[in-house]
C-alpha cells in the first residue's frame, strides 16, 4: 500500500512515500529549487518520492494532507477580528495567498498530480505527533510537541500506544514558545524561522541577566509548564513583525540591525532566552511524565530542534530517554502523517525493538551512482581521480590530518535541517584555526557559530558526557574534562566574541565557550563509509572525532545534486570535494566561467 504524505505552503514543504509501513522517500522542496525554506506545493519532492519507487500517483492508495488549511484560516480570520482596526496591513498582504492558493489545496492536489484517489486531512499537531511517535523505537511513550503554530495549537501532548496516539492537552495560540523564541530571533538581529540555530549558538556568549525580566513581563509561567504571554509586548497576531515598540522599551535596547555587530547586551539577551526555554521545557516534560506515567518521550515540533532543550529533559527530567524526530519542523509532518494513516488510520500493527528507531538515519534523499557522477564530471571536464572503496577512508583521514577542508557527498541525502553525513563538509576537530575559517571561508557565516562533531558511536563517551546515542545531532553534550585544557588568568577574563579563540580542550574546533558540543554518534550500521573514514582518522591519528557542517554556505539548502555540491565546492575555499568515489583537488581545477555574483543570489539569514 502506497501513501504519500504531503506539507506545504508554511515553512519547508516536503513529501514522503510510505510503503506497507516503510518509510521509502522523504525530501525538502528546498533542496530541488534551491529556495532556502521553500514553501511552495513541493512538486520536486513528490515527483522525486514516486520515481524513487517506480509507481504513479495513480498507484496511491491515499495522500495525507499535515493539517487543515480551514481551520487555519478560522484562527487568522478570528484573530483579524479581533484586533481590528489594526492590522489592516497585515491582512490584505495575508488574503490573496488563503483565496486563491491555500483554501483549495486539496484541488491543487488533484490537479497537480492528476489524482482521484482518498486525500486524508490531520491536524497539525496529530501529524507532529505521528512523526515523533510512530518512528521512535518505544512500544509506549509520551509525545510532546512544541512548534509556533497550527491550526490553533502551540504545544501538545499525549501518549502513544501501539498503532494509535492519544492527544490529551495543549496550549493555544497567540500563547506559543516558539512565537517567543522567535520574536527574541528577531530582536536580536537573526532572520525567523531559520535564525534560531543563531541565537542557541549565541547564548553561551552571555549571561542570563534578562530571565527574571523575561518571567515577570512577558511570560506567566506555571509550574506544569503552562505558560502565557503578555500580548502588550508582540505585534505577530495582526502586524507585520514580531514585537514592537513597548518590547524594545522593556529591554532598553532597539532591534538589532542584521549584519551590525553583535553586543554583549545581545548576547545576554541571547542567554536569558534560551534559558527561559529550556526552563519552560523541561517543566512540560515534568508535567507531560506525571500525567502519562510513561518511561519514554517522544518530541517533535521547531522547538524540539533547540537541543540544548532537548539535552536538559534527558539531563534533568524524569524520562528514562527521549527520541526526536530528526526533521522536527514542518517537513517532518509529512512523514507524520503518512504514518499515521498507516497506523492509526488503517490500523495495521506496529513492532519495534525498543532500541533501533523506523527513521534508519533519516538517509531518505536521492542518492546518484558512479557512472552518473563520472559522466557529469567528464561532461564538465573536471579533474579528478578515481579511489576504491577501500582507498576512501585511509585518503581522507591523512587529508583532514592535514587540516585541509573537504566536502563529503556520499549516498542518499539526508532528511531534515542537520548533515549526517551524507551531505557534509568535514573537517580535523583538533584544528584551533579551523572553526572560524570553515566560518568565514567555507560557509561565508558568522565566526561565533559553533561546528558539531562527529563521533564513532563506541568512543563517544571518551570525549563526550554521554551515555546515549545521538545519531541525529539533536542533544549536545559536555565535553570530557580529561580532554579540556585549562584557561589562564588573561583568558578568564575575556568576554564577548573574544571568548571564541580560546583553546579550551583537544578537540577546540568543535568545543563551544561553555564547553558544550552538539554530537552526532555516528553509526556502522546506518552510514558505513563515514563510520569507517572516522575509525580509519582514529587508526592513524589517535582522534574519533571530526568536524561536520552542512554542505552549503549561508543562505543556501544543503546541496543535493552532484552539480550542487561541485558549484558550492568551486565557489568556496574548500580544498577537495568527494563525489562518490571520485577525488576533486580545488588546485586542479579551471575557475567557473562566468560565474554570478551568487551570494546575492541567496537571502543572507
């Protein structure tokens, strides 16, 4: 039985194909039209997941939609209403999308795909739900989910049992921890929706001296977890920006222009706010565990990708472990909700182990042969060598031995925002120089952003405080004392950004200020070829632990194409590219000719 789960029009449309329970297929409309973010209908993507397992639309036996696109407009209608006068501007810019594109989606549908088959409706949060429960490895579990908005839900949660979820409380809009992580994104320079990452990365930088102030006036928190916010301070429910004048007042600071240099004012501000998060979050997941009495949790939702939160629940709360979806935003409900007519529409039966997850990696991209690659490369008449398979490992460790910077595209893409190794640029961890160069050079960003390691699943625990698994990088971790170095006098007393060229331990590209790292376990059994280039840089080099980045600069999807990663390759200061198996050397090659002035070409974020 074949069903293709489907979001669209928000942030990041993607499709799915599940067959007979089997996640085959699941893609960014990004990462086909080279949009950032693209929330278009994700044509590409769908058209990718059908050819990918040889079938038609007509072979579709259902289609399933991650929300309802009426209920939505209902809440923006309300809310309209509710504010009027104001808002006038924000409504007329909102209408002609809802009436002439986002109220017939289930006619685009059919036309789009020539299809007259069952088209499924969930809501958003079911398909949220369905995309942290269904693929995690627990029998039973709690589910909690935490995004910016739905229809009207902001945060839900419930159990999962078997084949079926059962939502049992949530909070509703305009009260939203995502809205308020996103209006301190906004405030502090970065761009929604994508600027987030920025701001966890920034707030080891600072100190959270605004918590109290952010607790007292903008955020009523309960001790369950269940929060409101003081709507004197944000302008999302009917303006065209997130906060306004009163909130820049209560922080005696205005919004920070994109680009200009980031204050410790910022950074503390940066701080106060993660810190808030992560408190109300781990109060959910307290909450969550006395109502549910479950041992496990399951998280999905933009919020759960803040894994700083994430790593605090495992830390502190009272679940035994977590699991979280690897493409917690809008994308993953499309997974979702193919999942969950399979189960719980359906009612088929659902066994797992308790210990291996359904999401295998989450390598459910394209994937291109050799013969395809050799054919582009010769086509193009690039220069390259030819490497066995057993030639791979060993020629790659001694290149990141030297601290030279490689992209790595090998298999099928990754599903979700974070590289997994399939779509990485790496690096040698033990560099001091190579985290703000791979910044700057590499992927044209700023200098403070932290780079994640890499690490070989059975020597994770040597350099990191962990005990779990974390394939997905969707928890940081404490690096180990016995590797961290010690800080001088001087050094204790820097501040701000300066704090980034501290060497703080033996593997400082991948250490951040506070000494945290962001970790992907990477294991033999999901990703082979990475999991033995690392083991072979541990072989010789005495070091498990690598750089991995997004292949991509700033502004730009993860590349997807061999033609991608090669223009990327050529437009950066990356020294060699692997496609496949085959060795580019940037030295060897002739310049692009004619080449755009191709940042501009992308929306700095």
């Amino acid at each position: 039985m074949n069903i293709l789960g489907i979001s669209a029009f928000y942030h990041d449309s993607a499709a799915c194909l599940v067959q007979d329970g089997n996640i085959m297929s699941a893609v960014q409309e990004e990462r086909f039209t080279r949009k950032k973010h693209d929330s278009s209908f994700p044509i590409n993507s769908i058209k990718y997941c059908l050819n990918n397992s040889k079938i038609k639309a007509s072979d579709l036996d259902f289609i399933a939609y991650y929300e309802k696109s009426f209920l939505k407009f209902e809440r923006i209608l309300e809310t309209y209403l509710a504010y009027a006068p104001f808002g006038v501007k924000s409504f007329i810019k909102a209408m002609p999308l809802w009436v002439k594109q986002k109220l017939w989606i289930k006619q685009i549908i059919k036309d789009e795909l020539d299809y007259d088959g069952k088209i499924i409706f969930l809501q958003h949060h079911e398909s949220h739900s369905a995309s942290a429960f269904f693929p995690s490895p627990f029998q039973e579990a709690a589910i909690l989910t935490m995004d910016g908005v739905g229809e009207w839900t902001t945060t839900s949660f419930g159990t999962g049992r078997g084949n079926k979820i059962d939502l049992l409380g949530s909070i509703r809009f305009p009260h939203s921890l995502g809205l308020l992580y996103s209006a301190f994104t906004y405030y502090t320079g970065f761009k929604i929706n994508s600027g987030e990452y920025k701001l966890m990365g920034l707030a080891p930088y600072g100190e959270p001296k605004f918590k109290d102030l952010i607790l007292s006036e903008l955020v009523d928190l309960k001790e369950d977890g269940s929060f409101k916010l003081n709507m004197n301070y944000f302008d999302y429910c009917a303006g065209l920006t997130m906060i306004n004048s009163r909130f820049e007042r209560l922080f005696d600071t205005p919004v920070r222009k994109p680009e200009s240099k980031i204050t410790q004012r910022y950074m503390d501000l940066a701080c106060s706010i993660q810190a808030v998060t992560e408190e109300i979050m781990l109060r959910m997941a307290k909450h969550v565990y006395k109502e549910t009495k479950q041992k496990y949790l399951c998280l999905a939702g933009g919020v759960a990708l803040n894994c700083v939160g994430n790593s605090r629940i495992l830390k502190d709360g009272p679940f035994e472990d977590i699991w979280i979806q690897p493409a917690s935003g809008d994308a993953g409900s499309a997974l979702g909700a193919a999942l969950f007519v399979w189960y719980q529409y359906l009612g088929n039966n659902r066994a797992v182990d308790g210990k291996r997850d359904l999401q295998m990696g989450s390598y459910f991209g394209p994937k291109f042969d050799g013969k395809y690659i050799e054919n582009f490369l010769k086509e193009k008449n690039i220069s390259y060598i030819a490497l066995s398979e057993g030639e791979i490992s060993e020629r790659i460790a001694d290149l990141i031995a030297k601290e030279k910077v490689i992209g790595w595209f090998q298999g099928r893409m990754e599903f979700g925002p974070r590289a997994l190794g399939a779509r990485s640029i790496i690096g040698d961890a033990r560099s001091s120089k190579m985290q703000e160069e791979m910044n700057l050079k590499i992927k044209f960003r700023e200098s403070f952003r932290p780079f994640a390691p890499s690490v070989i699943k059975e020597k994770a625990n040597q350099y990191f405080e962990i005990e779990k698994e974390s394939p997905y990088m969707l928890l940081v971790a404490q690096v180990k004392k016995e590797i961290c170095k010690a800080i001088s006098n001087e050094e204790e007393t820097l501040s701000g950004l300066s704090k980034l060229y501290i060497v703080r331990s033996a593997i400082p590209a991948v250490t951040h200020v506070d000494y945290s790292a962001r970790i992907q376990t990477v294991d033999k059994e999901n990703n082979s070829l990475f999991h033995k280039m690392i083991s072979k840089f541990d072989e010789k080099y005495g070091c498990p632990v690598i750089i991995n980045t997004s292949f991509n600069v700033r502004g730009e999807p993860i590349v997807c194409t061999p033609e991608d990663a090669y223009l990327c390759f050529m437009r950066t200061n990356m020294d060699y590219l692997l496609l496949g198996n085959f060795l580019i050397e940037k030295k060897e090659q002739k310049p692009l000719d004619k080449d755009i002035d191709w940042l501009r070409e992308f929306e700095l974020d």
